[in-house]
C-alpha cells in the first residue's frame, strides 16, 4: 500500500510518546501459548495464571530443632523454676504425621526443623532453652511459648486451591521451585519472540573478513554481535540475515526474505537517517510498510523510527553503534518483553544524584551513559562512564545506567539529582 508517512506522525516524538508508541506495536501481536516442561520455562513469561491444588508448607510443622509441646506447660520457665517433661518420641522431617504421639498435657516430643507438629502440641522449644534431654527434657525459657511459637502452618506459602503466580509472571530461579513443590510438571508460557535483525551498510563486514578491516577498507559491523546479545537477555530468538549493500533492490530483498522466513520483530540498524544511502524506510514502504512515525527528540537515537510491515512490528534503529544499543535498550527490549507477554517490560527508573557536568544543549532528551554506584547516604550516584559521541562503544561497555536529562536542561551541574533507567542487560553488581 505504500503508505507515505502523514505529516503529523513526521514530527520527531518526546522520548515517552515515542516509546508509548513503539509500545503500543505490541497489541494484539503478543506470542502464542505452549505448554513447556517446568525446567525449560526459565525466563519465560506464564501465559494463564497458575493455581495450587495443594497447600505449602503442606502440614503444620516445626520452625526450630526442639521440643513439641503444650504452650501453657511451659509459661513460666525459668532458669530457677525448669519444667520438667517425659518425652514421647521424636518427630523427624520426612517422619508419617498421622503416625506420631498425642502430645498430651506435661508431655513433649522432640521435633527437627520442617518436621510435622504432632496432635496436642502447639509451641516447640528450641532446644537452646532446654537441656537437650532424650528421655525427659527441663525447659528454662518460655520465650518460645509466646506469638508463632516455631509453628510454620499449613498454607502459610500458599493456601490450596489460590492464584500462585498471575499470567504474565516472569519466570524465574525462585519460580521454578515454588511451581515445582505443587507439582507442575509443565507450565504454560508464551512462545520465544523470534526477532530478525537485518543491518545495512556498505562499509561493513563480519569478523571472518577482519583483514579488509586492517587494510583500512572496512569497518567490523560491531552491532551484529552487540544487539543480538542485548535482545536475546530481553528474551528474543534472535536471528540475523548477512549484512546488505547499501543499495534500496538490496535492502528491500533483504527485508522482504526476513518476512517470508517469518519473525515477530523485523529490526533494521542503519540506513535510517537522511543520508544518500538511508533506503531503510524507502525499502519498508515498497513492501507496503506502514510507518508509525521517524525521528524522537532524543540523544543518542534521534533518527528512529517504526511501523508495521506485513502485519509484524518494524523498528528501525540508528546505524551509530552507541545509538543501535541505546535505542535497542530503550525501545527494542521492552517491546520484545510486551511480545512475549511479560508484565514486567520497563526497565526500571530510578532518581540518581549526578557527580560529573555535562553539556546538554540540545531541547532533546539526552541520554548519558554512566556508572552508578551507591553513595555514602545510600542514594545511587551517577559517573560519566567516558566521552558520549554516538560512535564510542566502549563507554555504553562500561555503563550500567543510562541518566536522563530532560530537554529544558542545557548544562547538567554536579549534583543534581536526575533519572537513571537501569540498562536491563548489566547485572547491578559491584565490587
Ligand atoms: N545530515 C545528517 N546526518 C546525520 C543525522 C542527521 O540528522 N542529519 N543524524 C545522525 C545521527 S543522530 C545518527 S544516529 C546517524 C544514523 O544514521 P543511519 O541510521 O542512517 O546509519 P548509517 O548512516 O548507516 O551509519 C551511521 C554510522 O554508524 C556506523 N554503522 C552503521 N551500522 C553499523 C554496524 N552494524 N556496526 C557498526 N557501525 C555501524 C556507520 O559506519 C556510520 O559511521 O546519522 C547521523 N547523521
Ligand atoms: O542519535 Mo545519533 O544517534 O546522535 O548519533
């Protein structure tokens, strides 16, 4: 259909609206639902909330290693004045607990942490507040006869037959145990995003020609091994078709056979600025692509832009390194988490003091790439992780965060205090 782009959505957009409309791609194109075996769902998102048939912690049981007892027999414990009880058994985690001794007034039973409480009894005495007796036991301390009393109830993880996690969890080291105690055996979970990446340039090449890149011809295509990384820590199935000249019949084919090979994210790097050999979006419209807008008021990552093309979602990231991975953090990774039915999909944003100065004149959103750390009070504080020009990967390599100066900020002075939102691949670590 060959949609020209409307003159309203040409307007280059603030940084939320343009996400809100990247975003916004998503509806409706959310992935199908299999079910998978429990250990292969890591990381995935659940596509029906999922309920327990049975209770956790299965049976009443015992929070300390100690003695099983009737509350009111040991009010009053002291040093001074022991209780003195016969001891009736011992109840061992894994032990029958319809198979152990009523414990009656004046009598105890010895107990293990996560063993089934026996009828009768409804405190247990750490054994530290006794004198470990095996046949008759002196408790000393009634502190243990007071509020939970060491007794973990039935239910308390999860009550039988209640919502265990809600669809759209993301499933994690502590799901896959919790999901594994109510015995599922498979969960049902929202399929991989299958994510084509197709980058353009003439001046590129993949490591296996890094000779033409010493003989000062060619440059290595860095964001074929850097994007692919990022998106697959959002989740995709990441797939990248062989570099394409710079040539619209070129880009066109390219983008046209990442669509016959099916994808749920077609993302393009490159060729999306306004320079002689930017077709990306030329090619897009001749296969009857439909642009939702071009160009964000941001920095890095200005010349963005996105659509709809055969029915799959199109995002057209900048060709600059920095901006390729900028933009894909931005915008690509939480648009592959909507895809792949996450809740969660925005990484996080949170205020952060600022210790260096920047020059930020531009009316754009600037993004700066920066190291946090927690300062002295606990506030994260903010570093410039080195010089910010679009074309110096290594810096976004040392980056943890990625500090937002709103547009009405021409200098940003030590000290203040701006947003920082998370780069959702680093893990927040420090030494
Ligand atoms: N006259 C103007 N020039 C530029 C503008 C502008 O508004 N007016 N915008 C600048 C901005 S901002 C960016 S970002 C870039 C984006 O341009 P493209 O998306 O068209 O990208 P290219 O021109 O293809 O490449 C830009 C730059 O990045 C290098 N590159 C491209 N792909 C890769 C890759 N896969 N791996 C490593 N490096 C890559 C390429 O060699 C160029 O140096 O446009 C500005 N210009
Ligand atoms: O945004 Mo470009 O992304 O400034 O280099």
């Amino acid at each position: 259909m060959n949609d020209a782009p409307t003159p309203a959505s040409t307007a280059p957009l603030p940084f939320d609206e343009a996400l809100d409309a990247i975003l916004r791609q998503a509806d409706g194109h959310t992935t199908e639902t299999e079910q998978l075996a429990l250990v292969q769902s890591l990381g995935r998102a659940l596509s029906a909330s999922v309920r327990s048939r049975v209770a956790l912690p299965p049976w009443d049981n015992a929070g300390m290693d100690g003695y099983a007892v009737q509350r009111a027999d040991v009010m009053g414990a002291t040093r001074a004045a022991p209780r003195v009880m016969p001891i009736l058994g011992i109840s061992a985690a894994g032990a029958d607990a319809t198979a152990l001794p009523w414990v009656q007034q004046g009598t105890a039973l010895r107990i293990m942490t996560g063993a089934p409480m026996p009828p009768g009894a409804d405190a247990v005495i750490r054994i530290e507040d006794t004198d470990g007796g095996i046949e008759r036991v002196s408790v000393f301390d009634d502190r243990d006869a007071q509020g939970r009393a060491n007794v973990r109830p039935r239910g308390e993880d999860v009550a039988a037959g209640s919502e265990l996690f809600a669809r759209g969890t993301t499933i994690g080291a502590s799901h896959l145990g919790v999901l594994a105690s109510i015995g599922a055996h498979t969960v049902p979970v929202y399929r991989t995003p299958r994510v084509t990446i197709v980058s353009s340039g003439d001046e590129l090449v993949l490591l296996d020609r890094f000779e033409e890149v010493e003989a000062g011809q060619r440059i290595v295509s860095s964001s074929s091994y850097a994007l692919p990384a990022l998106l697959r820590s959002a989740g995709a199935d990441v797939r990248t078709v062989p570099l394409v000249p710079d040539t619209l019949h070129a880009l066109t084919d390219a983008l046209a056979g990442a669509l016959d090979g099916g994808c749920d994210l077609l993302i393009t790097t490159g060729g999306v600025s306004v320079g002689a050999h930017d077709y990306t979006r030329e090619a897009l419209a001749a296969l009857g692509g439909r642009q939702t807008f071009w160009r964000a008021r941001i920095r890095p990552g200005g010349p963005i832009g996105t659509g709809m093309v055969r029915n799959v979602p199109w995002l057209g990231l900048p060709g600059n390194p920095v901006s390729t991975m900028v933009t894909g953090a931005l915008f690509a990774w939480p648009l592959i988490r909507l895809l792949g039915g996450h809740a969660g999909y925005r990484p996080l944003r949170i205020p952060v003091r600022f210790l260096d100065s920047a020059e930020t004149p531009a009316p754009l959103t600037h993004f700066l790439r920066v190291v946090l750390t927690a300062g002295a009070d606990g506030m994260p504080e903010a570093r410039l992780a080195g010089p910010q020009g679009s074309n110096l990967l290594r810096t976004m390599a040392l980056a943890n965060a990625l500090l937002m100066i709103p547009p009405d900020v021409s200098r940003a002075d030590v000290g203040t205090t701006f947003t920082a939102i998370l780069l959702p691949d680093v893990p927040l670590m420090t030494s």
